[in-house]
C-alpha cells in the first residue's frame, strides 16, 4: 500500500494532546486552543514541546503515514520528522501585523537554513499565518523569499502557504499562485 500523505499537521501542538477538548465548532476550538497554549508560541529547545512531538511524529509513521506537510511557528518539528524516518515539508509559519519593513523574514532566516540542514527528507519553507496577522510588509518580504529572492534558495522551497480566511470553519490553504490573480 502507498503511504499516507499528511498535508497539514502541527506537530509542535502536540504537547497540547488531551487538553483541548473537541468542540461543535472551529473557532470554538481554537479559542480553547490558545486557553490551553496558554504561554504563547512554542520554542524549539523545550524538552516537553520536542519530546511530544517525536511521539506523535512516530505514531504517524507507525499508522502508515509517509510525509507530513506541518505548519510550525518554531521549526521544533523538523528533527521528530526526521527521526520518525518519514519525509516532509515543514512551513515555517510567521506572524506580525505590526511587522512594516518585513524584517522578520531575514531574522528568522538562519533558523530555517539551519533547520533545512537536519535531514535531506526534511524540507524548510517559510509562510504567512493569515491575512489577520501578518502585514502587507510581511506577506511581501515572503513572497519574496517564497520566489528565491534570497540566500534561502539551498535549502528552502519556494512554496508559499497561508490560511486564506479567518472565518468560522475556514483552514483552506492554497498555494500563493493560486491567490490575488495572479
């Protein structure tokens, strides 16, 4: 049997196993989401966050997944991707509507050319979270780095995902070309 492709998963959420309850509703959820998550983004040095994710990385693979696609605000899943023997593409999502100038982009960016060297099954690319929380600033230096504009070329896709709406059930992602009219 071919192996299952997991297009959108956060492993580094996995800490939060059994603390979210299920709810009628998606925005329900997440508002349970960030009661639970409580301290804000995850870091890529916490034991608990990385040790999590090693677990649920290897349930994946172990159930008969074969690649993830995951959404990570702290690159702290492209080791337990790695080590779980799967293949991946781990976005590298950023947030900041109060980012003018994109600067988060290249601050960041050596932590994804680090984390684009881990494993060659593991891929790095970098991604806005949403039209909500990112500004045009950003979204544009993305777009930049997303189309190879940058030192990231090596080791970095250039494909560039987003949440298109913050509406109630929404969590479609696209690919940038397939937004704006382009």
């Amino acid at each position: 049997l071919p192996g299952l492709v997991n297009a959108h998963v956060h492993l580094e959420l996995s800490w939060l196993r059994s603390r979210v309850p299920p709810a009628a509703a998606f925005t329900s959820w997440v508002k349970q989401l960030v009661v639970a998550r409580g301290r804000g983004p995850e870091r890529s040095d916490d034991p608990a966050v990385i040790e999590a994710a090693m677990v649920a990385a290897r349930e994946a693979r172990e159930t008969g997944t074969a690649a993830v696609g995951d959404i990570s605000n702290s690159l702290a899943s492209v080791a337990p991707v790695a080590a779980s023997g799967m293949r991946g593409l781990v976005f590298h999502e950023l947030l900041g509507f109060k980012d003018t100038n994109g600067e988060l982009v290249a601050r960041t960016q050596e932590a994804r050319l680090a984390a684009g060297r881990v494993d060659q099954r593991v891929r790095v690319s970098v991604a806005p979270h949403a039209p909500y929380s990112v500004s045009p600033e950003l979204f544009q230096a993305i777009r930049v780095v997303s189309a190879g504009g940058s030192l990231l070329a090596p080791f970095v896709t250039s494909r560039l995902l987003r949440h298109v709406s913050g509406q109630a059930g929404a969590d479609d992602d696209v690919d940038e070309g397939d937004v704006e009219g382009d």
